[in-house]
C-alpha cells in the first residue's frame, strides 16, 4: 500500500535537507549547480544576499520584473506595500509598546524587588533549591497580579519579532539592512533596563535612519538612551565630578572611556583608522555631560548635563575641540563621520555582509568613494555594491554562510511554512549560538565563515532542519507540497 501523499512530501522534504546539509561547509565559495539556468542562479543569488532567501514562487516573480527592477524596489523600500508582517506581529503583545508602557506592565514593582531581597537575605545561602522555589512562587503570587507579564516576555517577543520581519516583510533589504545595523551599533538587551529600551531604540533610532545620511545615524545612536546606558556614558563625568555626590542609581561618576573607545574603533574609523589612546581620551571628555533623566522613571531619554561636563578645550585626532558644552560632542560626530577611514571602514563592512568574507579590493574603493563624493549616503553606498558587476556576477554566489538567524528565516521561508509562534524558532536561533538581541560584546555578531563553520553548529541546523520538515517546531506548520525543494536540497543551502 503506498504512504500517503502528504507522508511521501514530508520523506522527500526531509530527505533534500538531509542532503544538502551534509555537505561540509568550506571558507570559499561553494561549486557552482548547473542544474538551475544561470539566469534562476542570480535571482537565488539575490534573493539570499538581499533578503532571507527565496519563498516559493519568488524566483518566478522575479525572473517576471527582472533581477534589476527587483533590486530597484528593494533600495526604496517605502515604494514596497508590506501588509503581511503587521498581521502577525499583532499577535505579540510587547512588540511596538513605548518603554512606559513596558515599565509598568511587565517591569518587578519596585516593592517586590525590596522584598525579594529581604526573603533572600532572610534565606541564608544554606537555602534549598525547594525553599528557593517556594519563595519564588509566593512572590509571584503576591504581585503577579499587578504586571501584565514577566519582564523576559519583552526580550522574548523582540526575538520572535524580528524572526516575523525576516519571514514575511516583502521589504526584504530594509530588514537585512536594520539587522546590519543594529549589528553595528550593538546593544546587550538582558543588561539592566535595555530589555525596555531595546525595542524603542530599533524603532525609533535604527529604522528610521537606516538607508539616510551616515551622520545623523550616528548622532542618534549616540544620544539614544540605549546606547547611553550600555556603554555606561551616561555615567561619563568630569573627573572633577568624583568628589560630587553619586547620581541617582547610586554609582559615583567619573570619566568613562567605553562609548569614546567603541564609537572611534566600531562604529566609524576601524581599529586600524589612525586615532590613538590620547584621542580615546580626549573624546570621552567631549561627551561627558551626555546622559539620561528619567532612567528610573518611565521615560528615559538624552539629557545634557553641564555640570557633568569636562570644560576646555580638546584635541581629537589632530583637530581643536573648542569647549563649549555640547556643541563638542556634535563636532566629533560631524569629524567622525566624514572621516576618510569612516568612509573606507564602512564601505568594508557593507561590502562583507553583501559580496565576500574578503570583499574584492575595487569594490570597496569604489563604496567608499561614493561614502565621500555623497557625504555619507548610506542608500547610495549600498546602492554602489548591490548594483555591481562583482555582487551580480558569479564569483561570488554562495560565497558567505549564513548565520543561525539567516539559515532559520531562510529554511522557513523555503519551506513555505506559516508561523504562528516564532518562540521556538527564535529558541533554536540562540541554542545555535546566536540569542537575538543578547550579543554582550559591543562587536555584535561576526559575518563571518569562521564564526559560524563547525561540526557542531552543522549538527543543529541538521536538527533544526529536519523538526521543520517533520513539522515538529511548535508555532511553525510545513506543507511540504509547498516547499521549494529546487533551494531546500541545494548543498549550497547554507550559504547565502
């Protein structure tokens, strides 16, 4: 008796997997498939490096408009009607809520934290995990019923968010452009009061000024209270401060190199982009004063101090810094960004995440001539490497790897699933190594093979792949009638 249709589907799904993620991954680009016409492979090529990979259907849309015109769409997001994501993102009940509105429904009322603390104390360190737990759940009890949720609900349905985005948005490049730069300007969501401002900042700060000039990114990066208080800037003061009482939260102030060491060496020169420590220095003066008010509050946002902040003059990278409050901070800004190694840094960085691990050496030349003769035009740059004969061409088609992120949205989109919960996915996401938005090194994530290339990370997206074709991944349904099993059993599946 022959197994049913769907069975049959499902064996033949997880069968191409299979296939295609045994094949070893090697740091160079993989053999090109002369199966699909060369004309299929640079629309799959595209689709992967521009977006999350290829839905079914997708390469016959696009093969219809043309590579070109596609590519077009996607660098003016805005003109890309995208009704599909908001449906499913209704469904979290966090995501696009204000910081107060996530303070006073799922933050620890300040009463219980006080008591926690007591009834900890009161325990002893000789407590058993079962008084521990009892504990735990008579304070739950108590004050469960004055929040909405629990505070790890609001990281959680960030995860799940993004996950929704890189599936379903048809603004494909606007998301892997967004992902790029939160990578960029890194935040750590699980440090302190970031879980609530964590969402605002990619919302309001990131998106916003994604695809503009590279300057004014900067510059509201570097007054968003999330920035401000990961990198501890917030606490940044003239040294003269110490001797002044503590600020609110308790901690004495003083100069802060954090924000000045990783704003000169990961978010605009490089590290090899000729600054020196004295320049370090000299630039944590300029922003002290840069801080928040109503941190304990419910609407935390940039505040200048000039009690705080270290007077005279400065000198940052060979150029006078005249004193004069906070006018400083926005000149090493504007210097920064039009800096010529800012300009060649990022044009790398650009270049590595769309064409190569090593990008090709005109390519980013060109990028980064464009950076300069435009002041800094992001959409312009971009526009510069995907519209090149190096990321159009063949050399380098499957080229990167894909992250545990990447390959996750990827394998969904291929698979033609439908998601109604991504808690799941976004789990796996992070046992492969890769919990989004909880990257604790201000580098972010690497977009490179060697970070994700292991026997290890191949085994769990073997894993993840065969649960989404067994559909054993809760919140995620395959019909695999639907699956493209043309990108699914690709050996190059896993690169993008």
């Amino acid at each position: 008796m022959n197994a049913p249709r769907s069975s049959r589907a499902r064996a033949a799904l997880a069968l191409a997997l299979s296939a295609a993620l045994a094949t070893p991954l090697a740091a160079g680009p993989a053999p090109s498939r002369p199966a699909a016409s060369a004309d299929d492979a640079q629309i799959v090529h595209v689709l992967n490096r521009l977006g999350y990979g290829a839905r079914p259907g997708d390469v016959e849309a696009v093969r219809r408009i043309g590579v070109k015109a596609w590519i077009r769409r996607q660098l003016h997001p805005e003109q890309v009607p995208d009704p599909v994501p908001a449906a499913h993102l209704a469904a979290l009940e966090t995501a696009g809520l204000g910081v107060a509105e996530l303070v006073r429904g799922y933050e620890v009322p300040r009463e219980a934290k006080r008591e926690i603390q007591q009834r900890r104390a009161s325990l002893g360190e000789d407590a058993s995990d079962a008084e521990r737990m009892g504990l735990r759940r008579e304070l739950i009890a108590k004050y469960g019923a004055k929040m909405q949720g629990p505070p790890r609900q609001v990281v959680e349905e960030l995860q799940q968010a993004k996950l929704v985005r890189a599936v379903y948005s048809e603004r494909q490049l606007d998301e892997v452009l967004a992902d790029f730069w939160m990578n960029h300007f890194n935040v750590y969501a699980a440090k302190g009061p970031l879980r609530f401002l964590t969402g605002v900042y990619e919302r309001e700060v990131i998106r916003p000024h994604a695809w503009g000039r590279f300057e004014d990114l900067l510059r509201a990066t570097a007054k968003s209270p999330a920035m401000l208080f990961y990198l501890d800037n917030w606490l940044s003061a003239d040294p003269a401060a110490s001797a002044r009482p503590r600020n609110a939260g308790g901690r004495r102030r003083g100069l802060n190199e954090n924000y000045a060491r990783e704003i000169l060496e990961l978010h605009t020169l490089g590290v090899d982009g000729g600054y020196t420590q004295k320049d370090v220095t000299e630039v944590a003066r300029v922003f002290t004063g840069w801080t928040i008010s109503g941190l304990r509050g419910e609407s935390p946002r940039f505040h200048f101090a000039p009690r705080l902040h270290a007077r005279g003059d400065k000198v940052v990278l060979g150029q006078r810094i005249a004193g004069g409050g906070i006018e400083e901070g926005e000149q090493v800004i504007r210097l920064l960004a039009a800096h010529p190694s800012t300009a060649r840094f990022l044009a790398c960085k650009l270049a590595r995440r769309f064409v190569a691990d090593e990008p090709p050496e005109a390519l980013v030349e060109r990028a980064a001539e464009t950076y300069r003769r435009t002041g800094g035009e992001i959409r312009a740059v971009v526009e510069t490497i995907v519209t090149s004969p190096e990321f159009l061409g063949p050399t380098y088609r499957a080229a990167k790897v894909k992250t545990p992120f990447e390959f996750a949205a990827s394998a969904v989109r291929a698979a033609g699933a439908e998601v109604t919960s991504a808690r799941a996915l976004a789990r796996r996401v992070a046992e492969m190594g890769m919990p989004l938005y909880l990257q604790q090194p201000p580098t972010g994530y690497k977009d490179t093979a060697d970070a994700w290339v292991s026997t290890s990370g191949l085994l769990a997206r073997l894993n993840l792949a065969l649960d989404l074709a067994a559909n054993r991944l809760p919140g995620v349904r395959v019909d695999p009638a639907r699956a493209d099993a043309r990108v699914l059993g690709s050996p190059e599946f896993q690169r993008r």
